[in-house]
C-alpha cells in the first residue's frame, strides 16, 4: 500500500490560501475561524465555508489527499484493477526509486535512483522500459497524484453507457421534441409516436440519411426517453408534470461533517398544547445530516429542529412549545 501525506492541521498562527489573499489563523472556536489578511483586516467565517473554497490552501503545508472510490474499485472487472495496480508500481518507482512493497534495504535499478537521476530522466526510462510515450507516464504520474489508483483505471471500462443505447443522436434528438410535443395534445399509443418520429426525421434529414432502430427497439427508446413524462398516461397528470417547475436539487458532494443538513416535515395526527395553551396538531421533523445528531420533535417553531439537532443537550437553548419526544 503506498504512502500518503500527512493530512494538513489547521492551527492558530498558520497562514492560509482564501479568497485570493494569504490570511493568517488567529484562532479557531468551534467551527468557527478568525482570519487577518495581509493588510490587516479581520473576518470570521465557517470552518466548512473556508475549507471548501476552490483556492484554499495551508500555505507551508502538505495538501490534504484525494479518498480513493474504494466502492467503485470494487466495481471494476479484476483485468482492469489489476493493470492499474501494474501502473501504479510503475509509478512509485519511478517517484520513489523503489516500487511498492519492496523489502527494506532494497537498492533502486539505477536508471530510478533519485540520488543520481533526475524526475524527467527517470520518467524517460520508464518510457522507454513500457514502450509508450513520454507523456504517458507523465500523464499516469499527475493522475495518480490527484486521484490515487483510480486515476490510473482505464476509463474505457468505466465510461457510462447511454441510456438511449446506440440510437443514433439525431433520432434521439427529434424523439424528445415530438414527446415534448405530444403534452398539450390527446393521449396516443407508442405505435402512433414512432410513425410520427420516424416521418419528423426523414422531413428533417431525408429518407434513409438516419438510420431507424427495429420495431422492438423503437419501442425501448421511446420508453426511456419519455419516462417520467406521462406521455401515454393521463393527459392531466401529464400537462401538470410539464408544468411543474424544476427542482432545485443537484447534485452534491459532502467533504466535511455537517457540510450539509436536509430536513423535512410532515404532519401527525397529534393535537398538543402549546404554553399559551393553544391546540395545534404536530409536526413530525427528520433531519439527515453527516454528522451525529440527535432528532428532536416539536408541536411548533420546526424551524429550530436543525438547531437543536446540531446542538448537544446541555446548550441547547429553550424552544416554544412542548417536545413529543427527545
């Protein structure tokens, strides 16, 4: 297994890489930090906000190491795994002089030996060793210094397959405008969107120019690309799905605990009293967060559920409004 640097510790006095200007750490509190700028100004921001930024760096400091996909390593067929393995000792001879897992006192071939070859002309041998191109190598050592072993799978396997399979492009693109179409208009049949798919395609690009999939096939594109779209369903429940705006959920990718909390409410058959002694009926608040939170319940203010889960116990401030359960 290959070394890895030390993952970077941000303590007080260090000076970091944030918003274009090199600020010095004064103090960290929680998940807070205080930065002062070069120039002497002062700002506290989010320990999440400020290790996220696409330009921070610990300036002196090692970078913090890629995790390797261990999930879609497994994926992977075992002649794949196995050639990036094989690039992956090519590799670290030729960083290191020595590939991994060699036995303590081994001398490195002296074409790999850093103390009298240079990077360049080590890469060079190992070029000249594999049969490929200079570059190669080149491009197999950045790949691993950003990426880890997978940046050295071949993507060739792992390349993800079209869901309209080998449908040519511009019947693809002439299927979804007549499925778009067919929202305002009376339900029909597949058989009734194929013939006029086919008859857009030939006014488009001339008979026989775009090649056609067989019956059975035609059919499974037009399956995949109106999915969701209610096209030979309910003409209601189709023209509300086309008139339904689009989400805001993209997605996303959590590097730090409590980068991102979600939460969501439903309504209890449960009538409870509040301190004014108001009966309200309850809410029900699941809150998902990457990090340990405790879920709390209340008959009112659900907005402070998130609070109250990131917060323990003993510091939690009071809430209006009596706890179903803790």
């Amino acid at each position: 297994m290959k070394g890895r640097p030390v993952r970077a510790v941000l303590r007080p006095g260090d000076w970091v890489s944030f918003d274009g200007d090199e600020h010095q750490v004064l103090a960290v509190a929680g998940t807070s930090v205080r930065l002062r700028a070069q120039t002497g100004t002062e700002q506290v921001v989010l320990a999440s906000y400020l290790m996220a930024a696409p330009d921070f760096a610990l300036v002196g400091g090692a970078a913090a190491p890629e995790v390797e996909p261990f999930g879609l390593l497994d994926s992977l067929p075992e002649e794949v795994l196995a050639a990036a393995q094989d690039w992956e000792r090519h590799v670290m001879e030729v960083e290191t002089g020595l590939p991994p897992g060699a036995d303590p006192g081994t001398a490195p071939r002296p074409e790999y030996d850093p103390a009298a070859r240079t990077v360049a002309q080590r890469t060079q041998a190992k070029a000249t060793e594999l049969s490929v191109g200079y570059r190669t190598v080149e491009r197999m050592r950045t790949q691993y210094a950003q990426q880890g072993l997978w940046g050295l799978v071949d993507r060739r396997a792992v390349r993800a397959r079209e869901a309209t399979g080998r449908a040519d492009a511009r019947l693809v693109a002439v299927a979804r405008q007549i499925i778009d179409a067919e929202t305002h208009t009376s339900t029909g049949t597949r058989g009734r969107l194929i013939r006029r798919v086919t008859k857009a395609v030939e006014d488009a690009y001339g008979p026989g120019t775009v090649p056609l999939p067989g019956r059975t096939t035609f059919y499974k594109l037009i399956d995949v690309l109106s999915v969701g779209r209610h096209t030979f369903g309910s003409a209601v429940t189709r023209r509300q799905t086309a008139n339904r705006p689009d989400g805001p959920f993209t997605p996303t990718f959590a590097a730090r605990p409590g980068e991102q909390v979600q939460i969501d409410s439903t309504p209890m058959d449960v009538m409870v009293l509040l301190e004014s002694g108001m009966p309200i009926r309850a809410d029900l608040t699941g809150i998902c967060a990457r990090l340990v939170t405790d879920h709390v319940w209340f008959a009112s203010d659900s907005g402070g559920c998130v609070d109250g889960a990131l917060h323990q116990p003993r510091r939690r401030p009071a809430r209006r409004g009596a706890a179903l359960a803790a």
